[in-house]
C-alpha cells in the first residue's frame, strides 16, 4: 500500500480519514488511551515515616545497591549515646555541656524521622523540641534548682510526647521493616529516659522519696533498673508518690514488651497468610 503523499493544507482534513497511515495512527493512540485504568491514575500509598518520594519534601527510600536511609537509627544511636554518657557519671560544666549538647540534636533529628506525620503533630514536636533546648541550656548554664526543675518538667512532657507518636506509629505499621524494629527500640529508651525525668520530678517536689544523694545519673539507672524489673535494690523509692511511679514503670516496661512481640507476631502471621512473606523486610 503507498505512503500517503503530502498535500495542500486545504485538502489534508478532508482526506485524512482515508488515509491508511493516519486510521492505524488514530487506533493505536485509541488503544493506548484506553490502557490508562483509574487503578494506574492513583497516586501511591503514603508513605512511612521519614520515607518518601522524589518531589514530595521527604527522604527516599533507596533499593538495590544505592543506599537506604533509615532516620530512626540515628534517633535511635543518639539516644544510646546520650545515656551511655550520662551513665558515666560525669559531673559538673563537662558533664552539662554534653547533656545538653545531645539533648539538642533529638528534636531536630526526631522531626527529621517524623517528616510524614500529620502537620499539627509536628508542629506540636517543633514548639516542644525548642523549648527543651532553651530548658536544656539554661540549666546548662545557670546550674540552679528553679532551671533544674523547668528542665525536668519540659523533658517529661516531651519525651512523653515524641514516645507517644512512636507508639501510634508502630500501632498503624502493617508490615515490619527496619524503621519498625527502630521505632521499637527506641520507644523503650525513651520510656526510661521519660520515667528518669518523673522520678527526679518527685525527689525534687517530695525531697527524701528516694535514697538519699541521688544525682541525675542514679535517677536514670533506677528508671531503668525499674522498666526492665530488674530491681537490684541498691536505690530505693521510700514515700507513696515515689513508690506509686516505680509501680508504674515496672507495669508499662512489661506490658510494653509482651503487647511489641504479640503485634510483631501477629503482623507477621497476617502477612504469612496472605501469602506477602514473612520474613523482616528491609524497607
């Protein structure tokens, strides 16, 4: 069959019907329109926290041999730090200046996990992030009781906070992946560091409700000692306020393993039985 020859513009509309060349054009151009479902056309699922896609403001997942970006590690490794330097018992200007140096970067980096949470959550985690450095510095600065005190109550309310968008997190997670086994992890140090600031709360509201000579640094081991049940016994809570937040602890550092591993679990045999996989999956 021969090509269509060029022609006039006048005569190229009426005759373009008639053209071989021009009716296979306007099929396959049908074809390909109607291969365009509504299914195609939906955008993507949103997005896992601190996971996203390129033009959206978020960071991106990386496969293959490129990279994976996991912004709840780095929370996860600050917060191992934080406490292992505080753990070491410094004292004085050295030992504040660290403290408040680390305490700084979570915010930032805590927002920077967050990034796919809800505007008016984050916003809420801005507003508290600033007010923790500002607490932090000033007692960092001005070592007096009334700083002190401040800077206990921010940091409870949040690390309180940041634990409780952790934890819806994890409750709407429907497949574990690394940032989920992240997410985990630091839910329970931050339990610890959250109960440390409530009992310091309490001997400085109620003085003697703990063994006597306790500094931030005993505070935080007894948290700890108290989430994990471990109970050595060498740091007591000796009046009702401070007995009544150790019973607490212990009751939520329990709770929260056994209700971690039955969601795990059941995420897991879910995805067994819809035939998804079970192992762990990377992203």
């Amino acid at each position: 069959m021969p090509a269509c020859l060029p022609m006039a513009e006048g005569c190229h509309a009426n005759i373009e019907g008639h053209c071989p060349t021009h009716r296979s054009a306007r099929r396959i151009g049908a074809m390909d329109h109607n291969q365009l479902t509504p299914a195609s056309m939906e955008s993507p699922p949103p997005d896992a926290p601190g996971q996203g896609t390129a033009g959206s403001g978020k960071p991106r997942a990386w496969h293959g041999n490129r990279p994976r970006t996991h912004p709840l590690a780095l929370l996860l490794v600050l917060l191992v730090y934080m406490i292992a330097t505080l753990a070491w018992n410094w004292q004085g200007l050295p030992a504040r200046l660290v403290w408040a140096s680390l305490g700084s970067l979570i915010p930032l980096v805590s927002m920077t996990g967050l990034r796919g949470e809800k505007t008016r959550l984050l916003h809420a985690l801005t507003v508290l992030g600033a007010l923790q450095v500002v607490a932090l510095w000033s007692y960092c600065i001005v070592p007096m009781t009334s700083t002190m005190l401040v800077e206990s109550i921010v940091s409870t309310v949040f690390y309180s906070y940041l634990t409780v968008l952790l934890v819806a997190y994890l409750g709407r997670s429907r497949k574990v992946n690394a940032n989920t086994v992240y997410a985990a992890a630091t839910v329970f140090l931050l339990l610890g560091i959250a109960w440390s600031q409530v009992h310091h709360l309490i001997a400085l509201a109620v003085p003697g409700s703990y063994t006597a000579g306790m500094n931030p640094t005993d505070y935080l081991y007894f948290s700890f000692t108290a989430l994990t049940t471990t109970g050595f016994g060498d740091l007591l809570a000796t009046s009702s306020p401070a007995r009544l937040a150790t019973l607490l602890e212990e009751v939520m550092g329990t709770l929260y393993v056994a209700i971690l591993i039955g969601r795990i679990v059941g995420i897991t045999v879910s995805r067994t039985a819809h035939g998804k996989g079970s192992d762990i999956e990377e992203e």
